[in-house]
C-alpha cells in the first residue's frame, strides 16, 4: 500500500451547492453515519465521530472562520 501525499486544497462553491453539502452533512451527523464528500475529484469520507472543531482566524480587517473534522487513517 502506497503512501498518501500531503495536501492542502480550498474549494469554493455557490451558496446552493453549500446549503446541499451542509444539509447531507448534517443528516449525517444526525444518524451517526460517515460523511462522503468529493473535493477536487478526490472522494473523502469523514469517519463518523470524527473530532470536530471551528476555528476563527482575524488578520486586520479580514476574518475567516473554518469548520474543520479531523480524523486518522488507521
């Protein structure tokens, strides 16, 4: 089994394309189930129960606020 590179990728979306991830997202969470998501055609499932944090970042007059799950591959 190869290993995995690193990787550090931002994708933008609409406003609708957000709203139907956020939605698949939460049923998710609500039945305690994986979560299968694709970014930049690579597929990524995030384990249910996954370590879930946001973080607020503010340089200057710029804010960005990131909903992040972690995980490890085992």
């Amino acid at each position: 089994m190869s290993e995995e590179q690193d990787r550090d990728v931002t994708k933008v979306y609409s406003t609708n394309q957000n709203i139907a991830k956020l939605e698949r997202l939460i049923e998710a969470l609500r039945e305690g189930q994986d979560y299968e998501i694709q970014v930049d055609n690579e597929a990524i499932k995030v384990p249910a129960g996954s370590e879930f944090s946001i973080e607020h970042e503010r340089e200057g007059p710029m804010h960005e606020l990131e909903f992040q799950f972690r995980w490890r591959d085992d």
